[in-house]
C-alpha cells in the first residue's frame, strides 16, 4: 500500500537527498522545493483516500506549516522530526494519527529503553511509530540518527525488531543509503524488514519506478508499504501520483 509523504526544511515542503543533510545545513542536495504549502499536500492525499502518511520536520522551524499539514486532514497522517514527551500530545491534538520517534529513543549512539518507555507512558504504543532510519556498515544496517549523520549501534536485525515491536504501533524504515537518489531501493533491506516484522512497517527510499513498486510487493511478499518522494511528478519526478494512487492496490 502506498504511503505518501510531506518532508518539510526551513518551512517549505522539500524532497532532499536524505544523505546530505547536515546540521548546518551546508551541503544539502534539493531535488524539490514546492511552491505549495503542506497542506495542499495533505488535502491532496485526503481526497485520494490515503491514509498513513508522514509529515517529517527535518529540522527546527517546521512546526507551523506541519500543524497546517495535519489540521487539513485530521487523523490520515503521522508526523515526525525532533518528538519527545513534552511535545507529542500536542502534534496529536493538531491531527497527527501517530508521531514518529528516532533521535529521542535513539541517544548517544545505543537505544535508550527508560525514553522509550517514556514516550509509550505518555501517548501509549498505538499512537507510536518508531523510525529505525538506517545505513549499511561493513555489510550490516545500523540505525542512524542526527539528520542520518550519527551510527548508532543497534542494529536492524531479526532479534532487535522482534524487540522494540512490543513498544510502538508501526515501523517506519527509511533506507537512508538510497534515499532521494531515485537510483533504486535495497531489495535486501525490504527482504529482511518483510520477514522480520509482525506489525505494519513502511519502506522509504530509492524508488524511481512502478517496477521497483512490484519489486517491493514480490519481495515484501505484500506486507510492507511503501513512500515514495523525489520520484513522483508532484514533488518533480516522472511517476504519475495518480497512476500510483489508481494502482497501489494491483
């Protein structure tokens, strides 16, 4: 099933080659800026029926226009980027179906258990998602935190998913490696996350065609969702967004 996506830098809805982000912002690779504001986006997808969506805040100052986003169309979409206890129930009360949580549980480079255990006492699990956004090391996938800057090291394997499912509602995992790059996806990253995962979980990253859309629903074997960013012609690419919407469900 396909799930769409508003990333937002500096106020303005952006596609971004996820591997160039840096903190001070130098650097940065922009395949898209929009002339629109997020909730064009949101009303967008709230007439296509889709539901499930992230609104990602890829920095500070993007508070404003993601409330936009998530008030155009109240419950169909999930937002993330800098989530923490304090600020959680406020994104929900704006609309948010789920917040998405990485660098508050990801800490100092190891998983800290009492911030996740925090953030489940303060909007409980079903409203949880948790992003293991990773990048491959020496042959194996890490989760990355810090604009995708930082290796942390928990790794994404069997025994670790199996792990933190018990905390959140859905997994949201973005190949960092490929992202925005619309040269292809990690099918063995797909593979893995489709028999590893017992709860919904998302794949982000690479996807430049409807092929590698099969790809995914082969592979997944039908149990992984996808986002698809750069690639679609209304953040720039050559998809059609509505040849995607007409056949997500084939």
């Amino acid at each position: 099933m396909f799930r769409p996506c508003i990333d937002l830098h500096n106020g303005q809805v952006k596609q971004i080659i996820g591997g160039t982000l840096t903190d001070s912002g130098k650097g940065i690779i922009e395949n898209f800026v929009s002339d629109k504001d997020p909730a064009h986006y949101a009303n967008l997808f709230k007439a296509d029926g889709l539901k499930g969506g992230h609104v990602i805040m890829l920095g500070s100052g993007n508070e404003k226009v993601a409330c936009q986003a998530l008030q155009a169309y109240p419950n169909g979409l999930q937002v993330g980027g800098g989530i923490n206890p304090q600020n959680a129930s406020f994104f929900l009360e704006k609309g948010a179906s789920h917040v998405i949580v990485t660098s508050y549980v990801f800490n100092n480079g190891q998983i800290v258990f009492e911030h996740l255990e925090e953030m489940v006492r303060a909007i409980s699990k079903e409203k949880l998602v948790l992003d293991l956004s990773c990048r491959q090391k020496s042959g194996k996938y890490y989760v990355v935190t810090d604009r995708w800057q930082k290796f942390t090291d928990f790794e994404v394997n069997k025994e670790n998913v199996k792990l933190i499912e018990g905390f959140c509602d859905e997994l949201l995992i973005h190949g960092v490696d490929v992202e925005g790059k619309q040269q292809g996806i990690a099918i063995e990253l797909v593979d893995a996350i489709a028999k590893w995962t017992n709860i919904p979980v998302t794949y982000a990253g690479g996807i430049r065609s409807f092929e590698d859309i099969k790809i995914i629903n082969q592979v997944g074997q039908g149990r992984v969702h996808y986002t698809i960013g750069s690639a679609l012609d209304i953040f720039g690419g050559q998809m059609s967004y509505k040849e995607v919407v007409k056949n997500q469900s084939k």
